[in-house]
C-alpha cells in the first residue's frame, strides 16, 4: 500500500497501484513476494511520469506497430505501440502501464493468483 491506503505492488523503484479487483488478494498477502506481468501492449510511452524512465535497448519496427526493448528500473520488458515510436537510446523513455491489465504470479510457485 502506498501512504494513502491504496493497495500497490513495488517493482524495485517502481510502484503500481492495484485495481479493485486485487485488493482483498493484495490485503491478504501484503509483503509476501509477488511476480508482476505486463503484456506488451499494456505499457504506452508518455510525455513524462512519477515512475523512473526506462532505457530503450532495441526498436524494432514491424509495420503496423512498434516493438521497443527496454529496461525500466533494472527490469527488462517490451513495450508495443502503434506506428513508428518516436524514441532512440540516447534519451530517456517515460512509461506508463495500464494497471487495470496488471497479472500477479506467486513469486515462489509461479501460480497465477485469482483476482477477486
């Protein structure tokens, strides 16, 4: 939770609040190691954020989309966008995931935890 009550999940320096669905799961295993997933299409790039900017590693260029390879707060991930992204690596990629598609794997099983 963060210092207003909202249930969360910290990812090194990142922070992602939780939707409804996850907060009885996130009350009743708070602290407990989770791992957080991500489809790519569930990040998009922004003008500027709170969260930690990412490093883009790699654009790849498919056509209709955009498939970026970034590390954001030490975590590798893709991040996919329509068009052509508008970044490079010399500049810093703000980011911002849609915590409503956010999954939660049980960090020691692997087991995918049921949301509500």
């Amino acid at each position: 939770m963060n210092m207003s009550g909202t249930p969360g999940v910290a990812c090194g320096q990142l922070w992602f609040p939780l939707p409804e669905k996850w907060w009885s799961q996130a009350r009743h295993a708070e602290g407990q190691p989770v791992t957080v997933g991500l489809r790519p299409h569930d990040v998009k790039i922004v003008e500027s954020s709170l969260q930690t900017p990412a490093e883009l590693r790699l654009l790849e260029v498919t056509g209709e989309s955009s498939l970026l390879h970034v590390t954001w707060s030490g975590f590798p991930m893709h991040v996919q966008c329509a068009g052509r992204a508008a970044v490079s690596t010399d500049k810093p990629v703000w980011l911002e995931a849609n915590s409503a598609n956010i999954h939660l794997f049980d960090a020691k099983t692997g087991v995918r935890l049921d949301s509500e």
